[in-house]
C-alpha cells in the first residue's frame, strides 16, 4: 500500500475514546500555547528576577519527579480517565491562581500545584493511548496527538503574541504591564476548562468493575538494566532542554530585543514546524525503525541549535530556532511509542512515570541552574551544555537499541 494511503487508513482506525483525547489535546493545546509565551513575561513584569523565574519553572519538573511513580500507581488503581480529569482540573485552578498571584509565596504555591496537575497528565498520556490503540496504528496515534497539540499551541501562542496589547487597550495599562498579562492568562485558565469536556465525555469503568490492585514494587522494577538503558538518555535531554529551552523566549527578547507579537509568531510557527514533522515521524519510521528514526533527527537536530546559538543575524537563528525544535520534538514520540511497547502491559504506568522523572527531574534542575546562570553570564555558557547533552543521549540510544530494526507496531515485553 502506498505510504499516505496506508497513513490515512491508520488515521481512520483510530477508536472513539482516542479521537475524544485528540479534541481535548487541542483545546488544551490552545491554553499551552499562551501559557508558554506569557508566563515568564509576566513573572518578569511582576518585579521578580531570572533566578526567581527560574526556580518558578523548575518547580514544576521537580514536583513531577517526586511525585511520578505515586501518580503512576494512583493511575493504575482508579483508572486512567480519573487522573486525566483531575489533572486537567488541577490546571485550571494552578493558571488562574498563578494569575492572580503576585507574591513569591503565591507564585511558588501555584507552580507546585501545577506541577502534580502535569504530573498526573504526562504519566497517564502515553498509557491511556496504548490502551486505546492497537499496534498498526499506534505509532501514528502518539505522533498524531502530539502534532495535533503543537498545531493547537500555534494558534494559542499567535494569539498569546497579541492578547497582553489588546487587554491593555481594554484597561487602559501598559502592554508589559502585570495585569495586561494577567487577563491574558484568565483566558489561558478558561480555555482549558473548556478541554476538559472530552475527557469527561471518556466512558467510566462499567458498573460491578474492580479497580486495578497496584502490582508490587518488585515486580514493577522487574528487569532494572533494561529501565535504565531506555530512561538514562531521557535523563540526559531533560538536563539539555531544561537549562535552555524554557527560556528561550527570554533569549529571544534578550539577545534582538523582539517584542512580545514578534516572539509569539516566532514560537507560533516553530509549532507548526513541530506539527509537521511530527506527522512526518511515523513515515520515517517506517523505513528506518523507530530508534533509527530517533537517533538520526536527533543528530541532525544539533547543528541548527548551533545555529540558533550562535549565528550572527536574526533571520539564521530563527531559522536554526525553528528546525531545531521540530527535527528534535519529531523524536519525541516515536521514542515514547517503543518505550511503552518494550515494557508488559502491567508495567505501562510505571515505565511512564519513569519516563517523567527522568526527563522532568533533570529538567527542573537544570532550569534551576540556569536562571543563576542568566544572572552571571547570560546565555553564553548555557548552548554548550545543551549541545554536549543532545550529543551524549542520542549516541546512548543509538548504541543500546539501535542495532536492532524494530517495526512500529512491534511490541517486546520484557
């Protein structure tokens, strides 16, 4: 069958319960995507400096790493539609705290909330698509829901580009002043209420089911080398990403001094990019295998980081800007999509949960690290960190599962 008719007939098996997870990764992709451009700006507008932001942005992976494998379980005992509906409650209360915090005590409260509301999102994500796909069409779905998320954030972040000036223009303030991004993230909060109605169309356990009793630790860490061979480079990415790319709107404005509308076209069509190439992924896969797939965008990834690092003209770093990002998120996942097939079926949640810590623990330090070290000295010793972690971590997945040519669908408990 020719690739993009066999790509449109996956499209077409994709079950009722994975299409209402697609409407609701876009919805909520909508509210993501202003959150994304805004919340640094506005943390910025409130007084606070780069180091305070930082810790702000590292609370959230930090809270993810501690609290994963709880979460995990939590998912494996009640089920995956209750975490994802409490998780998606759990962030409308985090954004529309946040935004009405301007005290440190009530930025950290709410960034600590919103951290258990992503933790209890990302561990039940992947295990609720396995459970709702089969293998031909697995691959797809995964790379399909994260594309559907990113094409959503271009939107979100278009609009987050302009919402501060029109909020201004209502209250008669500045358009960098705290409450112009207030109101916008009002309509980041309201937004994503509005995503949780899919998940709350999902169907509940049938009447008389029993809930999942939680399998034993031991038998969850069953097979330890193989855990640590596919969650070690995700350790050494999340380290990478974290130090560099939530803050790169900062780097944007900092280093061109852009305004908000220009970086939030910027950010719109890097999620475009992302979108696309994430579609791309699966073809890709196709005729290389999954790992293939990975280590070779990964690698090809990294000298458009350079670019974005360290060209000399805003037209080449914006294009390293954007094809980093989608070369590097077109990997993401593919890589999640084998994970969860090279682990039993008991065993999803915690291979999940373990797939958060390791990229959102790292994550959350490095970011930690890195607002100190804007302070010091800026964005200069920041690019070689990420490039040296993206170099290490795909040489490591090359090296423990690339020599083996995994279909797709292929599915290895172990």
């Amino acid at each position: 069958m020719p690739p993009l008719r066999d790509y449109l007939h996956q499209l077409r098996r994709f079950q009722s319960n994975a299409r209402l997870y697609l409407l609701y990764s876009f919805i909520s992709g909508l509210s993501l995507g202003i959150l994304r451009l805004l919340f640094n700006f506005y943390v910025l507008s409130l007084g606070f400096d780069r180091a305070f932001l930082g810790t702000l942005v590292a609370l959230p992976p930090l809270v993810i790493a501690c609290l994963a494998i709880p979460a995990g379980m939590a998912s494996h005992r009640f089920g995956l539609r209750f975490t994802l509906v409490t998780g998606a409650a759990l962030m409308v209360v985090s954004v529309f705290g946040i935004s009405m915090s301007s005290a440190a005590v009530g930025l950290i409260l709410f960034s600590v909330s919103r951290g258990l509301s992503r933790t209890l999102l990302s561990v039940s994500n992947a295990p609720f698509m396995v459970e709702n796909s089969e293998g031909p069409e697995r691959t797809h779905l995964f790379s399909v829901q994260f594309a559907t998320r990113m094409a959503a954030m271009f939107i979100g972040t278009s609009l987050a580009g302009a919402l501060p000036t029109l909020v201004a223009w209502i209250a008669g303030v500045g358009a960098e002043a705290a409450f112009a991004y207030r109101g916008s993230l009002w309509i980041c909060a309201a937004l994503y209420a509005l995503a949780i109605l899919p998940l709350i169309r999902l169907p509940r356990l049938p009447r008389g089911t029993e809930p999942r009793s939680n399998p034993r630790l031991k038998e969850m860490f069953r097979n330890p080398r193989h855990l640590v061979r596919l969650f070690l480079p995700q350790v050494i990415i999340g380290f990478g990403a974290g130090v560099l790319v939530p803050f790169l709107n900062v780097y944007l404005r900092t280093r061109f001094g852009l305004s908000d509308v220009t970086i939030g076209f910027l950010f719109a069509f890097q999620s475009v990019f992302m979108a696309l190439a994430t579609l791309a992924g699966p073809i890709v896969a196709d005729r290389l295998g999954r790992i293939r797939a990975v280590v070779l965008v990964q690698f090809l990834s990294i000298p458009f980081l350079v670019l974005l690092g360290y060209a000399p003209f805003l037209s080449l770093s914006a294009a390293g800007f954007l094809a980093r990002a989608s070369l590097m998120n077109m990997a993401n996942p593919l890589y999640t999509a084998f994970a969860m097939d090279s682990v039993s079926t008991e065993r999803r949640p915690t291979a999940s949960a373990l797939m958060q810590m390791s990229w959102q623990g790292t994550r959350g330090v490095s970011a930690l690290a890195s607002g100190h070290l804007q302070e010091s000295t800026g964005f200069s010793a920041i690019f070689p960190i990420t490039i040296a972690c993206y170099l290490l971590a795909s040489t490591l997945i090359y090296a423990f599962f690339g020599r083996v040519r995994s279909a797709p669908g292929t599915s290895s408990s172990r």
